[in-house]
C-alpha cells in the first residue's frame, strides 16, 4: 500500500480492516470533516408555503436545536434553577429578560450572561453557550428533563474541576464552536468564521437542502423555481450515513477517533456501520429508511417494524425472517442502553442478536 501524507494519524488498528474498508476511508480524507450548506436565509415559515415538510420540521427537536435566551421554555418557566457539584454551587437565575448563569466556591463567585441554548426545551435536556471577554464557554451544568433540573453536562459527571472557573465551564475551541453553531443553527457558520448575525437558530430546511430561492418574480406573485435544491431522497447507506454524519458524526470519524467506550452510543451512523447487515449501498439500511427528518422520530418500537420488514420479510430478499416475531423488532435488536451521567437511554443502532451479559460491543 502506498504511503498517505494527509497530515492526519492513522491508527494502526484501520491497517487491518478488509481493503474495501480502507478504500472508503481514504476517499473521505480528503474531504471536510464538516461542512454545513449555505441556507441563503430561506426558513421553514417560507418553504412552508409550498412544501407540505415545511409545515411539519418547525416542529421537530431539530428545528430547535439552538433556541435563544427569550425562546427557552427552560429557562423562561424555571426562572430560578439550583444545583451544587463538589464543593461549587450553580446558580442560573432570570432577570431583565437575560438568564445569569454563576458559580460559586463560598468564596468567590463568577457570573457570566447564557447567550444560546443548546437543545430543545422539549428534548432530553439542554446546555448553555456562555460568554466571557468575547470568548463562548460550555457550560459545566446542563439541564436535564429526567431530573428536571441541572445536572453535569454529559462527560462531565467524572470531572473533578481544579477551580472556579475550570468549575464554571469550558472554553470552547475555534473548531468546537464552528462545528456547536454549524450543527445546531442554520447559517451560523461561512467558511471558518461565524456568522451569527446572519444565523437563524435550529435546523432549518436549508441547512440540509441548501435552499436558494431567487426573487419573487415581478408581478406574478410567484416565486421563480428554486436553484441549488438538494433532493436526497435516493442517496445510498453510506452517502446518508456521511451526510446525517456531518453532525451525529460519521463512521469514519469515530473509526479514526478509536473510541471503543459507551461514548460512541450517541453517534448513530457509528454504530449502524458496525451493523452484520448493514451494506453501504442498500438504502434500505440507511438513516432516511427509518427516520424522517421533516417529522419527530417515533418512540414505539411497532414504528419500525415495516422498515425491519422490509429487509426480513420473508420472500424475494436475501435477509433472514427473524424465528421469534415480526413485531416490535427494534425492542430486541436495538436495546436501549443507558449512557451514564445522560440520564437517558439511547437506542443502539448496531443491529444485532443480542446476547445475554454481553459486554458492550464497541
């Protein structure tokens, strides 16, 4: 094999995957680790006028992935949240229409204004961008809905801080910024920089299509056909898998990162990659198979069992019927599993035969 200079490190481990692997992963070097299209300030209130998803994303965990100080239903019905970790007490308390989020060792005291929220007000919780001097924090508290209150933010339940302000938060990178605002608001991100004040918060109908409708055209009350607008209904597993990706993160990704631990629970296309069924070409094993993303995911298993049949049917397919049942197949073949210190159960998508008192397979 010929030597690849691409200025990254290639764990030893991918050096044993079969060829066809490696192939793959090589095309993806030289591609972006993350690139968020350009929504042209398009919202879904406009594509609703003629696209009947436009009418239904609004109301989706997506479209509120970033919510703003005065929209978080979080923060405006728990005008006074409370939590103490270790030796540091928090505080995030509402006044003047702005959410102060402070920390405090009994001696001294930081306080820092939240300027975004992180997560929907009805998802599973929600973490705060704070800023100091021009710099964005992550807050070291989040709020959870299965505690209805703060909590560590997720990673950080083991964390011991070694003061007040390690204690209050983490200072977020360049590139941990770019890729927070890229993945949770649309239009936030041009090239390297950060464009909030062109940003609509949430995933927006142009953060994936790229939606570029040209002016009204005079006098017909119409608009002009829209340009740029990516249609991507046909793509394959893996071209799904790597657009989805692009913000769930994508097999390659936590291939490269070797991260074997329950951590890679969260990253779906991950783990469907790593799926004995899952086959790079067929889009029936692809992300957009089973989810819609221009309405809420399902939480009952029944939900899914047309698409498992699909493939285990029964019939002209080359996948077995499964023995046992053909209903609430994901119950069985994805189980839920607790992510500690998420205070949530994810569903893993590395489909299989689950065996009793198997370890995590990573």
């Amino acid at each position: 094999m010929p030597n690849i200079e691409v200025g990254i490190r290639v764990p030893s481990s991918v050096m044993t995957l079969p060829p066809r692997v490696i192939s793959r992963l090589l095309l993806l070097f030289v591609a972006p680790a993350f690139v968020w299209a350009q929504a042209g300030q398009e919202s879904s209130t406009a594509c609703a006028k003629c696209h009947a998803e436009g009418r239904t994303q609004p109301a989706t965990h997506m479209a509120h992935a970033a919510e703003t100080v005065e929209q978080a239903r979080i923060l405006t019905d728990h005008p006074l949240l409370t939590a103490t970790y270790g030796k540091y007490s928090y505080r995030i308390e509402r006044k003047d229409g702005q959410s102060l989020y402070s920390v405090s060792d009994g001696t001294a005291t930081i306080t820092m204004p939240i300027r975004w929220a992180m997560g929907a007000s009805s998802a599973l919780g929600q973490t705060y961008v704070l800023e100091k001097e021009g710099k964005f924090f992550e807050s070291s508290m989040s709020w959870f809905r299965e505690l209805n209150g703060l909590g560590p933010t997720i990673g950080g339940h083991t964390t011991h801080p070694a003061d007040l302000n390690e204690a209050a938060g983490r200072l977020l990178s360049q590139g941990e910024t770019l890729r927070c605002f890229g993945c949770h608001a649309t239009d936030a991100v041009s090239g390297k920089q950060l464009t909030l004040d062109k940003m609509t918060p949430g995933v927006q109908c142009g953060h994936c299509h790229e939606v570029k409708h040209a002016a009204m055209a005079q006098g017909s009350g119409k608009p002009a056909a829209p340009a740029g607008l990516a249609d991507l209904r046909h793509l394959s597993a893996e071209q799904a898998s790597n657009f989805c990706g692009r913000c769930h993160r994508t097999w390659v990704e936590i291939l490269m990162q070797e991260d074997h631990s329950i951590n890679n629970i969260r990253f779906q296309p991950y783990r469907l990659w790593g799926s004995q069924c899952y086959d790079p070409d067929d889009p029936r094993i692809s992300c957009l198979a089973c989810h819609d993303p221009h309405t809420e995911a399902s939480a009952q298993p029944a939900a899914y069992d047309a698409k498992c049949q699909a493939c285990h049917g029964g019939g002209k397919v080359e996948a077995k019927a499964c023995p046992v049942s053909k209903n609430n197949c994901v119950s069985c073949h994805m189980p839920k599993i607790e992510l500690p210190g998420a205070h949530f159960k994810f569903s893993d998508h590395r489909i299989r035969i689950v065996k009793p008192n198997e370890p995590y397979p990573g």
